[in-house]
C-alpha cells in the first residue's frame, strides 16, 4: 500500500475517532446554530501534540495524533 494513502487512511480514522470520543473538534454549531466544519480547531487538535505536552499521558494517547501517526509508521514499516 501506497504511504500516502495509509497516512490518509490513518488520518480519517483518527479524526473520527477523536470526534467521537472528544467532541466538537471538527464538527461545532456556528453563531446561527447551524452544525458546520471547524477546520481550524481540527488543525489546531492535530498539531497541538507538537508543542505541549497535556496530549502525553497514558489516558490521552488515544487522541495525540502524533503518538497515533508514530505508532501507526511503525507498524506499516514492520510489515
């Protein structure tokens, strides 16, 4: 499988699962009440890993996208 894709793969997987488990990341009601996509916030959830470390504990890994996306490479390039 192409890398590109799995990385996709794994990126649509996690963003749901963190829209499930956290909530209102990707998905937020607007001024008007209107359910509408936030990419901004989905952005920030990503990359927040990178630079502080409130994602790093055991009880958060599941929702650090870049422990996620480690461990996700890791397993690719082992099989």
């Amino acid at each position: 499988m192409n890398i590109f894709v799995y990385i996709s793969i794994i990126t649509i997987i996690f963003i749901t699962w963190s829209e499930y488990s956290v909530t209102n990341i990707l998905i937020r009601e607007n001024s008007k009440g209107k359910k509408t996509f936030n990419f901004s916030s989905l952005s920030g959830f990503l990359l927040n890993p990178f630079h502080k470390k409130t994602l790093w504990t055991c009880g958060t890994l599941d929702i650090n996208y870049a422990f996620v996306l480690m461990y996700s490479l890791g397993v690719y390039y082992l099989f």
